[in-house]
C-alpha cells in the first residue's frame, strides 16, 4: 500500500552533547514536471538530511520561510508512495473544512481564522497561517503533513498549539512561491519611513495591508514584500512624500536587508550556524537552536552582548 508521508531524519549542528537527530514528515510534490520532497526546517542549522540510508540533497533552504525543499534520490523507488500535484493557492474561508490523512484516518479539520506570524518567530516579517481547530485523533506528530479540501493540498501543519487544540498551516503558496523566486536567500523590502505608499501596481495601499489575489485576501505590506521580492524584481509605487502624491517607474524591490531587527538589535539571516575559531555568529538559526533545547541562559547572554556593543555579532558558546 502506497504511503503519502515519509518519515525524514535532520541531523542538526552539534551543540554541547545536545542530541542533534529529529525526526520530521515530508511528502513528494510534484510542480512543472519536477518531483520534490516537501518539508519544513523550522529554521533549525540542519546539517545533513536521510531517508532511512538515502542521502537527500537541498534544493532550497529558504531564508523567508519555513520551507525546506529537497531533491529526490535515484535510490528512493516512488512507487511505494503517494505524489502529489493538485494545490489550492487561495487561502480557505473561515468555516471550510479541510481533512488530514492521518494514521489511516480520514480527518475533518474546520479553519477558525487566518492569521499573520513572523515566520521565524522572531522578526517583524509576516506569512500568513490558516488556523485550524484540532482532533482528539491528532498530536504533534502531525506537523509536517499536508492538509487539504477535494483533494487538493492548501498547506502544511507548521505548529501544533497542544494547550489550546490549535493547528497552523503554513499555505501551500509559500512553497510554489519557494519554487518561483530567483533568489530565496534574502529577504527583500521597501523602505517607507518617510513615504506613505497608496498603492503598488495595480493594487491599493490601506492601512499597510494590500490586496493579494493569488491568496484572494488582504495582506500586510511586509508580507507583500516577503513574498513578492526577489532578484531584479520591479514594481510600481504610488507614495505620498511630505503630503505631495508622486509615482515612480518601476523600481526594483531591495534585498540588502539580511538581518532582522528585534528590538533595534540587529540579528543575521544565514542558514546556517557560522563559526570562526571560537567563536559563533549570532543569527536567526542559532537563536532556533538554542530554543529548542531550551537554554535561556545562553539567549540572555546573546541579547546582553548585542545590547552592550551593537558592533558584535559573534559570541563564545
């Protein structure tokens, strides 16, 4: 019988005598003739990724997402398991019902809203999760499976809230977006500080959200960019300057923004743990690790050392 989920191994950056070995779901999706595995990296440093002996290969590690896409192995034979090719871009109303395949279940799953989250839990950078009201037949070990209405997959479960029985799904959009872009490794943006934009394209501007159609919903300004910047990507802007309307030409999206700002802190987008002698880089996907294993202590201590000398991005673990 035919699988759909397959069982994948992270070997993540080894830190202290930490256990560096998680287990996570994928799936095959196949896009444009191209066969993928789908999975998500919960922005951890991963090192080295197995299925059961086969070595898998990163497509993308995307820097502006959870996504992680991986290329397939010669030696992974796909007939036992499930492709999948059909996909809903557009977010599903609150009220829909959406279904899990899960433990040779069947399971109904209702979208109670649909929210903005920074993606990395950290940065003023927001996608866009479909919250679902959970099952008594669901756990944590669910993340990572794809949801779906009349057989087409909308999302991935990205978190599972156990304490208030809720799901969040990152869309299926973020993939094929993934998928699209040029350029996956750094997060693209407009400065606005002084200008009020009223519109980008064809599209209007109100109280920084912006009409998405692919999504067929309003989004933040910041999620605009998150998900429609990439290399040499132009737009249009119709902007307020000192109360004088203006509109430019085309103008290319920057992406020399590779750090997120918390707290006028500035913190890395690398993919991975950088050292250099002994000394560690302090980016997002360290702080991700530390979280995991719970050292609060050691965040503390980066967050003391980048609020004494805002010139330092290094500290010793």
């Amino acid at each position: 019988m035919k699988t759909g989920i397959l069982s994948i191994n992270f070997k993540l950056y080894q830190l202290g005598s930490f256990p560096n070995n998680l287990n996570n779901n994928a799936f095959f999706f196949k896009y444009k003739k191209i066969i993928y595995i789908i999975t998500l990296h919960h922005n951890l440093p991963i090192n080295n990724i197995k299925l059961n002996d086969n070595d898998l290969d990163i497509h993308i590690n995307s820097q502006w997402s959870e996504v992680l896409i991986l290329n397939i192995n010669k030696n992974i034979n796909l007939l036992n398991y499930n492709i999948y090719n059909k996909f809903y871009i557009r977010l599903p109303k609150i009220n829909d019902v959406t279904y899990i395949n899960y433990n040779n279940r069947k399971i109904s799953l209702q979208v109670i809203n649909i929210i903005f989250l920074p993606f990395n839990d950290i940065s003023n950078f927001l996608l866009p999760y479909i919250l679902l009201k959970g099952h008594t037949n669901i756990d944590n070990k669910s993340i990572g499976y794809p949801i779906f209405i009349k057989n087409k997959i909308i999302g991935i479960i990205s978190k599972y809230d156990t304490e208030n029985d809720l799901l969040y799904v990152l869309p299926i959009y973020i993939v094929i977006k993934n998928l699209l872009k040029k350029d996956n490794s750094n997060i693209y943006n407009i400065s606005s500080k002084h200008i009020k934009i009223t519109k980008i394209n064809y599209y209007n501007v109100s109280d920084n959200f912006i009409f998405n159609r692919n999504l067929n919903i309003k989004i933040p300004l910041s999620t605009y960019f998150l998900l429609e910047g990439d290399n040499k990507k132009k737009v249009i802007f119709h902007y307020f300057y000192k109360k004088i309307y203006k509109k430019t030409k085309k103008i290319i999206i920057h992406n020399n923004l590779n750090f997120y700002e918390i707290k006028k802190l500035k913190i890395d987008n690398d993919d991975n743990i950088i050292i250099h002698g002994n000394k560690c880089k302090i980016n997002h996907r360290l702080l991700a690790l530390l979280r995991l294993y719970n050292l609060n202590s050691y965040l503390n201590k980066i967050f003391e050392e980048l609020n004494n000398n805002n010139n330092s991005n290094w500290i010793i673990l």
